[in-house]
C-alpha cells in the first residue's frame, strides 16, 4: 500500500445519479491529484489542489466537481455524467517542495467508474 | 504545453531478455522524468526516474537513459521475468509545476 486510499473501488451509475469519489491519503503531502485513465489513452490531470487550493482545472466539464477539504481529503462529485465518463479515475498525493522538480506522486488503486 | 510521445504501444519479449521503451517530449523545460509500472488492475507506482542534470540511472535491472538535447529518454528492463509484464508509463515534468505528463503507455509481455 502506497498511504493513497480510494472509494469505493467500482461504482456503477445512471446518467441522471449523483455520486462521490472519495480519496484519503495518510503520507501527509501538501498536494493531491484526480487522474482520469481512459483505454488507449495517456493519463489524464483533471485537478490539481495545493495546500487545499485547487491550482489546476485542465478543461474539466463541469459535471465532475472536486472538493478539497483539507490536505488529506479529496473528493469528486459526479452528476449527469456521460457514458464516455466511464474510465479508472486514480488520486495521487505529492509533496511539493519549492524549487524542487523531483516530487514523488503516489497514486491511489482507483474507482472503476461505469456510466450506464 | 508539454506533449509525451511512447512507444512501442506493445512489446513482447523471451524471459531473459532485454526490453527497451522510448520516449520523447517537446517542452525544453521539463527536467524531471519518471517511469511508472501499472500491473492489471492495481494502482502506478513509480520504478525509476530522473533528472536532467544526469545522462543515466540505474537499479538493478532497470536503468534510465536520457537525452536532452534530443528530448528523448528511455527504459531499459534487462533479464526481463515474466513478473516484469505490466504497462509502462513515461512522463514528464518542469521544475515549479506539479502537472506530471504522461506518456500513452507500453503494454509488456513477458514470455516465459
């Protein structure tokens, strides 16, 4: 275990549900991560939170919605999604260090997300 | 922005031998490149990386070579063991920015 815990593991949804992604990460980083892992494709950054401030929003849609209570906790609210939604969602925590280029992302096991 | 390009998409090798993946990037200012192993259904976890004030790496098996002045780096898996199969992740950083691009991915198979 790398100290970055997602939930749930799998989740299955309608377009028209609401749900939530939770991850925790317990290595007390200051940055954390939501990746979107699609078949074929390169790993892509959807948000991006230091010290709890969201510093990037790499043209996410608006249906995903994260939430950054506090350096540990990530979340991703899910809404009206789309069935081309449906992918691996990873969280990753790091620990920025100014002027440093080498900072460590750990990633969490994922949520298998199913858009039906 | 930065843009990664992987390849092979898929490699198959004998146990015992050598698998290399390449890698190429166009921002002249990352210099932080890592590598990332995915096995079926578990998380990425980093395998090796490096920085740009350095040509090569090693640990054990694995090494890591870079070229700057071309902007292309490469992993190099001797020995390979069937527990070496797995997907391999490049990717590419610029100092002050956390964004971590990520190469398309080589899916390698090990034959024992």
């Amino acid at each position: 275990e790398t100290g970055v815990t997602q939930t749930p593991r799998h989740l299955v949804m309608g377009m028209t549900n609401k749900k939530s992604l939770k991850c925790e990460q317990h290595l007390g980083h200051n940055a954390m991560y939501w990746y979107k892992q699609s078949a074929k494709k390169p790993l892509e950054l959807m948000f991006v939170y230091n010290f709890k401030e969201q510093t990037e929003n790499n043209s996410v849609p608006s249906r995903f919605s994260p939430e950054c209570p506090n350096s540990s906790h990530l979340f991703l609210h899910l809404h009206t999604l789309q069935p081309e939604d449906s992918a691996l969602y990873l969280c990753a925590s790091s620990q920025e260090t100014t002027g440093v280029a080498k900072n460590i992302q750990y990633f969490g096991a994922g949520t298998r997300l199913s858009v039906l | 922005g930065e843009n990664v390009e992987q390849h092979p998409s898929t490699l198959s090798v004998q146990e015992g031998d050598s698998a290399v993946i390449k890698c190429t990037y166009s921002d002249s200012a990352s210099n932080y490149f890592p590598w990332y192993k995915q096995e079926l259904g578990k998380r990425p976890q980093l395998i090796i990386d490096i920085r740009s004030n350095v040509g090569e790496k090693k640990d054990q098996r694995i090494a890591v070579t870079l070229n700057k002045t071309a902007k292309h780096f490469s992993l190099h898996i001797t020995e390979t063991q069937p527990e070496d199969s797995a997907v391999y992740f490049c990717a590419a950083r610029r100092t002050g920015a956390n964004n971590l691009f990520f190469g398309t991915g080589t899916r390698l198979t090990v034959i024992p």
